[in-house]
C-alpha cells in the first residue's frame, strides 16, 4: 500500500495541483468509511489536537 501511495503523491506532483489535494481527498474518503457502513445521520469528529493524541494512545 505505501508504494502505491508514494506513487500516487509523484504523479499528483508532477501532474501540478497542491499537494495538499492528496491529504484533502484521503479525509474524504475516509470519512465517507465511517459514514457508509453507520445507520445515523450524524457523524461527529473530534479533529483537534487532544482529541487525535487521545485516539492515538
């Protein structure tokens, strides 16, 4: 998966959009993960600093 990644940010670079298109869209995607398999409407994320380091530990 990194290799496909790591060639997917070269050809994003060479291509010449902002490199931060990358990390935009892979948010995205992963929030539409969390929301297709869900039976709510809601969907609340904590994407401050405490809130990642508390899910990282």
């Amino acid at each position: 998966m990194a290799k496909g990644v790591c060639q997917s940010i070269v050809e994003m670079v060479a291509a010449g959009p902002d490199p931060s298109f990358l990390t935009f869209f892979t948010w995205t995607k992963s929030i539409k993960h969390f929301a297709v398999p869900g039976k709510g409407s809601v969907i609340f994320l904590d994407g401050s600093i405490d809130g990642v380091q508390r899910k990282v530990k």
